[in-house]
C-alpha cells in the first residue's frame, strides 16, 4: 500500500511541475478580459477587441486583436495592440491603408521618414506602395481602426520587424 502512495505522489508532483513548466514557458497571448482591464488605463475601449490576431503573429512584435467592424465591401476593423505590441514593416500594394487611433497611444513610421506619434482622434493614410510600420508606443496599449479599400490584385508584402533598439527608444 505505502508504494501505491509513493506512486501517487510522485506521479501528482510530476503533474504539477509539468504545468507549472507549461504555465511559465507558454507564450499564451492574454486573454479579451484582461486586454479591456489593460484599456482601462488608456482611456478604454470605444470599440470591441475581437479575436486574437493569429493570423499574424509571424508579421507583428508582441499580442494584438482584430474586431471587424463592417459587413459591407470596405473592410473596416479595430485592432488592439497590447503593451508595445506592433507591426513588422510591411507595403499595401495597389491600395492605401488608412489608421484611425481611437484609444492609447501609438506611432506610425513611413521608411524614410521620422516616426509620428497617434493620440485618439488622429489619423493618417498611408499611401499604396509605401512601406511603413504602426502600433502601440512601448510599453503602452493602442487601438486603431483600419481602412483599406478592396482593389483587385492588391496584396500586403511583409518585410523585417522593425529594429528593436529604435523602437524602445521612441519618446
């Protein structure tokens, strides 16, 4: 009997490192509850956070969410970048991406060009053909909506993520 005990207790102390280590080690991305507390200190969400951007995470640094907000022929939705979170560099090719910032703050960089703050109200278009990057300031959560008229043929490029060192260095 005291071996079947022994068993046991090594058996439920492996299972408990084992999910301790996956805990520690898994990079799970937080979950939609805790990303509106996270907003809460950015003056909120105005608009839903969505789904985890799964479908990106090969092209962004750090979590973020998509909602989309239209049904109709302009795509429209709203991302949330937590904590710093954004994209790699990356061309719209054949049609112009326009970003809305509605909470937090964020930047935007064109290549060649200084990188530019976004508070909520402000916007900007990037042209079709310019490789750029958008998200979050480090550290800090950001959503933005997106617009990008459907054009036949256009297609995103995506490139490097962005220097790590001149991003931690943004104001």
């Amino acid at each position: 009997m005291k071996k079947q005990h022994l068993f046991l207790a090594v058996a439920a102390a492996f299972t408990l490192i084992q999910t301790a280590a996956v805990t520690v080690f898994a990079a799970v991305p937080p979950s939609v509850h805790d990303v509106s507390r996270m907003l809460r200190h950015s003056d909120g969400a105005v608009f839903p956070i969505g789904s985890y951007n799964a479908r990106n995470v090969n092209h962004f640094t750090g979590d973020s969410y998509v909602a989309p907000l239209s049904k109709g022929p302009v795509p429209v939705a709203n991302v949330t970048f937590v904590r710093g979170a954004h994209t790699h560099w990356h061309v719209h090719h054949g049609t112009s991406q326009t970003l809305l910032a509605v909470s937090g703050r964020g930047y935007y960089q064109i290549d060649g060009q200084p990188p530019r703050q976004l508070l909520p109200g402000q916007s900007v278009t990037i042209p079709a053909g310019a490789r750029h990057w958008h998200g979050a300031a480090p550290g800090e959560m950001f959503q933005h909506i997106a617009v990008m008229e459907p054009v036949k043929g256009a297609w995103t490029q995506w490139f490097e993520a962005v220097d790590d060192q001149e991003f931690e260095a943004l104001p």
